[in-house]
C-alpha cells in the first residue's frame, strides 16, 4: 500500500511538472507565418541584388569578393529581427523591480537602430532575475552593511584568491553556502557563468563522459566542450531517455576500444532558464543511483526561488541533497549579488580548490 501512494504521489508529481503541449494549430499557423517572413525576405534580397538598392549599404559585398555575409545570421537579423527588433533590448531608467521605467525608443531610418525620444512608460516587470526584490533599492536592502564592508574589506583586497585576495570572509561565506543547501562544503567564484565554465573541466578528464539535458545552459555546454572528455545529451527532462542513454553507453563504453567508462555526470538544471520548466529531479536521481552515475545540478535560477525556505530544487521535489553529488548555484538571480558557488562533499571541494 505504501508503495502504491508513493508511485502515485511521484506520478502525480511528474504529471505537474510535465511542460504543456503546443497545439497542431497554433504550431502550424506559427510555422506558416514565419514561412512568410523568410519567403519575403528572399524576395527583397532578390530585388536588392538585381536593382542595387538596399538600405543595408554596411552589408553589402565589395565588388570581385565573396559575399562576406550570406549566412542565415545575416539574413535573419536584416530580414526577420529588425522587423520587430524594438521588441528586445530595451533601456530602463529605473531599479529591476516588480514595476519598471522603459524608456520609449522610434526609428527614422528603417536600418535597426533606435533612439530614445526622452520619454519613458511604466510597465509590470515580467524579465528580470531579482526574484526576491534585493536589488529594488540598495539602499533600503543593504547600505548599512556594503558600507560596513568597505570599511573593513577595502576594494585594494580584490585580488585573486590564489594570490593575496582569500579572506575570512570567504571561509564564512562557504561555510554558510554549504550549511544552507545542505552539503558538506562549498566554494565560492566571482562569477556563475564561470564557476560552470571552470568546474566542469576539472572534474571531467578523459575517459569520462557527460550526459547533459538537451536545454542545459549555454555555460554548462561551454565547460563541456573545454573538458577532455565524451558528452552525450537526452531529451530534455526525459528521465526514461536519459536512462536509456546511460544503459547504452555502460554496454557500448568508450569509442574505439570499448572499456568502461571511468566515471559517467549528468548535468541537469533545477529551473532550465529559457524555458522556466523545474527539472524532474526525483526521477533522474533514481535512474542516477541505479547506474552509478554522479549528477551535477546547476541551482542558478531555482535556488532561493524554489522550496518552502528557499533551498532549491531538493527542497522542491522532496530530494535528499545527500543524493545530489554536486550542486551547483549563483548569487546574481535570488540573492541580488555577484558569484557563483559549488557545494558538495569535502573531498570534492577540495579538488576542485
């Protein structure tokens, strides 16, 4: 009986974090439209080449050379992008709270550029990574004690930690890092991005392979791609792919000769951060422990926004960070800082150092 209510829950679990499914129709009429838009992309490129005139003169080729910018990179941001480019990149003038200033943008020469009129508009804020409102207004969140740590730790102490810039703070830092997503020890960088970017090569030699989701951060990719080793990726949130993944590289093993694998990471995400789905943690662990595979899960988005106290993902799906090998997170989305942290067992931390 009690197996049957915690298959249940972990179906019913599953079932509500499963990503709703696009419509036939609305997918079609989608792909027609932007079907549309390169087709009449093609047209007026066509016309440009016959007649000559084009208000994109910077693009245009140097007589006798090869087309320096016939890529789909080039056609997209002429054609399609600038089309609707005022739709991104938008100034503000005001701190990334729940409501924002943007600052109204016109365009005079149809070529993408855009110039501010002066004038700003008041919109909700939908964008934006201070999910707990630390960064609306520093002075109200913090100042007292930046001021205090200035003070004390003055800007002539940012040097590399490996030279002079390891101070007590950090150690408190860690410790409290470590203590709240309930690891053993944790190291702290200067940057999210780069605590992935530099982690993942250390702990991946050759010989080893990595099992990525499918949506996993462009910094995860990146420090896959540094490490010397194989890398093999499931669909996205699939715990069934992934474990069909892993089955079939343990039996293959390594290319060419065939040995096993010397060790075997999934990376997954706890909130992938294009899509704003929760990973489904509690089943990929599973199939983790089943095949004796390590599994890295990068906190930069669920941390502090996910859990009853915050703790991430773990707190979440009801998962044991016990279970979680390396948890990795950044300070830069819930907590309104700068960094990026990685927590796991002392042996760990301590290679990585």
């Amino acid at each position: 009986g009690l197996s049957s209510m915690t298959t249940s829950k972990d179906a019913q679990s599953s079932e509500k974090h499963k990503d709703p499914e696009i419509g036939w129709l609305i997918a079609i009429l989608t792909y027609c439209s932007y079907a549309l838009l390169v087709s009449i992309g093609h047209f007026r490129d066509f016309c440009a080449n016959v007649t000559g005139v084009t208000r994109y003169t910077k693009t245009s080729q140097k007589k006798g050379y090869a087309n320096l910018f016939q890529s789909w990179e080039s056609f997209y941001t002429r054609r399609l992008y600038h089309r609707i480019s005022d739709c991104w990149n938008r100034p503000i003038c005001s701190a990334p709270k729940a409501y924002i200033n943007v600052m109204e943008r016109e365009s005079k020469t149809q070529d993408g550029v855009m110039n501010t009129t002066g004038k700003s508009t008041k919109c909700l804020n939908l964008g934006s990574y201070n999910y707990l409102g630390f960064a609306d207004d520093w002075n109200e969140t913090c100042r007292p004690e930046v001021l205090k740590a200035l003070s004390k730790w003055p800007n002539s102490m940012c040097s590399s930690r490996l030279d002079f810039g390891s101070i007590d703070i950090h150690d408190k830092l860690e410790k409290l890092v470590a203590e709240f997503v309930g690891k053993e020890a944790a190291i702290v960088f200067t940057m999210g991005y780069g605590t992935n970017a530099t982690t993942i090569p250390i702990l991946m030699g050759q010989e080893s392979l990595i099992i990525s989701d499918s949506l996993n951060h462009t910094s995860i990719v990146n420090g896959a791609r540094a490490a010397p080793c194989c890398i093999r990726v499931f669909r996205h949130n699939d715990p069934h792919h992934l474990e069909e993944v892993l089955r079939e590289a343990i039996i293959k093993g390594q290319p060419r000769h065939h040995r096993a694998w010397k060790k075997i990471l999934v990376m997954v995400e706890g909130i992938y951060s294009m899509e704003g789905g929760i990973c489904n943690l509690k089943e990929i662990v599973q199939v983790c422990k089943k095949y004796k595979a390590y599994i890295y899960v990068d906190e930069a988005h669920s941390i502090g926004a996910l859990g009853r106290t915050g703790r991430g993902v773990c707190e979440h799906t009801g998962v044991d960070p016990a279970d979680i090998d390396i948890l990795m997170g950044t300070f830069t989305k819930s907590f309104s800082g700068m960094g990026g942290y990685i927590a796991a067992s002392s042996a760990i931390v301590a290679f990585i150092r």
